[in-house]
C-alpha cells in the first residue's frame, strides 16, 4: 500500500513543483498554524488526561453490582 500511494503521489508532486506552484508566505503561515494547533491541542489533551487523580476503588462499579433480569421474562 505505501508504494502505490508514493507511485502515485510522487509524479503529482514532481509535476507542481515544474510549473512553479509553491507556497507563499501566506501559505505557510496557514499551515504552520493549522498544524501547531493540532500537535499543541493534542499533547494539552494528553496532559490534561493524564494529570487527572487516580480513581478510588470504591468508585469503581463491577459487573456483581448489576441486577440481573428474571429468566421467566425473557423471549
């Protein structure tokens, strides 16, 4: 599957690079602060996730706790 996305995508990138697309300045501020935001968003997530306090055993419910339906009611 990565050589036929490269076999693919190379000659398209070789062909814009020969007709003199490329990105301006403007272009690469969209884009580096498309892509911070993104990488920043995603390890602010992870911190916050991770720096939450350790659940008390207490709190845990476990599958005993559950009431199990009547057997009779069942179809």
């Amino acid at each position: 599957m990565n050589s036929i996305f490269w076999n693919e995508l190379l000659p398209i990138a070789m062909a814009a690079t020969e007709l003199g697309t490329r990105l301006n300045a403007q272009g690469w501020a969209i884009m580096l602060i498309s892509v911070g935001t993104v990488v920043w968003m995603t390890f602010y997530c992870m911190y916050r996730v991770l720096k939450l306090p350790p659940a008390e055993l207490e709190d845990i419910k476990g599958p005993l706790e559950i009431e199990p339906r009547d057997p009779e009611d069942a179809i």
